[in-house]
C-alpha cells in the first residue's frame, strides 16, 4: 500500500460486544481482526475495554505491533478496564465514547455484539442515511450473526422507511481478512476518486 494510502486510510472502527458470547467462532474472528487491521498498517479504533471481543481484537492488534486507540468512559473502567501501552482516551459519558469513536474511524467493521454494538451500530448507518457521512461499513457475519439484522434493514427498504442505497452501501462478509481488505479497497477507491470520508 502506497504512503498516500496509509495517510489516508487512518484508522479502522471496531464496533463488538464486551462479552465473548456463546460460540468460540465469535473470539477466534474478534482475534484475527485485530490482526488483519494491525497487518494492514491501520489503527484500530474501538471502546477501550479488556474484556470480551473488544479486549480480543484490540490486544490481538496491539501483540502484532499495530496502533490501537480505545475510549472509554471512566466509570466503566472499574467493570472493563484497559489495555495497558496503548493509546487510551478517558471521557466522561458513553455518548461522548460513541461520538468520538465515529468520528476517529474512517471507515467501521462490526462484529457480534449485543445491545450497545446495535446502538453504534444504528448511529452510524443512520449517519449514512442523512449524508452526514461516507464511510465504508462492513458487518463479519460470523456463522450467520448478522443475517437477522440485514433481514430487518431489508424489510425496512421493503416498508419503504429505508432506502435502498444504504442496503446497497453495507457489506457482510463472512471471513476477517476478506472484510479488512474489502474496507481497505473502499478507501483506496474513495482516495483515488478524490472524494475521501467525511465526518
């Protein structure tokens, strides 16, 4: 990837649960996210926590020598903690992570999760409707996670609430390294074409 490429392609969100979940499938994709988004040079951005998927994906990056960049609230560091030598941002409510986690991420990639991944979630795909921003998205649809919500979404478009363009701008994939290479070839198409990501 070229030096103009990696300054643009800064960071990649990390939306996922703070709980493991009931499969092993769940970790072993949470790890090899992390490490896909170390290898490719990025900075993975996500909610600061040592526990469950997000702890996973994040260490995993940080092992493999990668950026890694958390937010967390400071009262939920007592429940959640934080990685130790990476960047950690402290602030004051879950709003404030949520927003500052949007906005540090050029594009998102989101793994199982449970409510507080749905709201990030809905946020930003909401932001995509609106025109506040044009950010690549992309669900890892590990052993079919997300196939319930995508049927929601569609049936939403169907219902004529949603339009199609948005369905059309979000991707499911089930592999880690093919859903980091997916956003990746988004940013390096939004780069060359000169349009960028806006906030």
């Amino acid at each position: 990837m070229s030096d103009v490429t990696m300054a643009k392609l800064r960071s990649i969100g990390v939306f996922c649960g703070s709980r493991m979940g009931e499969r092993k499938s769940y970790a072993d994709a949470a790890a090899q996210v992390g490490r896909a988004i170390a290898r490719s040079g990025c900075r993975l951005v996500y909610g600061g926590g040592d526990v469950g998927l997000m702890g996973i994906s994040a260490s995993t990056a940080a092992a493999e020598g990668g950026a890694v960049h958390g937010i967390i609230p400071g009262f939920l560091i007592a429940r959640e903690g934080h990685l130790d030598g990476v960047e950690i941002k402290i602030v004051e409510t879950m709003s404030e992570r949520k927003s500052l986690l949007i906005a540090e991420s050029d594009a998102y990639i989101i793994l199982p999760g449970g409510t507080g991944t749905l709201e990030e979630v809905f946020d930003v795909i909401s932001r995509q409707q609106l025109g506040l921003q044009d950010k690549p998205i992309v669900f890892l649809n590990t052993d079919g996670f997300w196939a319930p919500f995508i049927d929601l979404i569609a049936h939403t478009v169907r219902e004529g609430f949603t339009p199609q363009s948005l369905v059309d701008h979000v991707d499911l994939i089930d592999s880690p390294e093919v859903a980091i290479a997916r956003i990746i070839a988004q940013l390096d198409e939004k780069l060359a074409s000169g349009t960028g990501t806006t906030d």
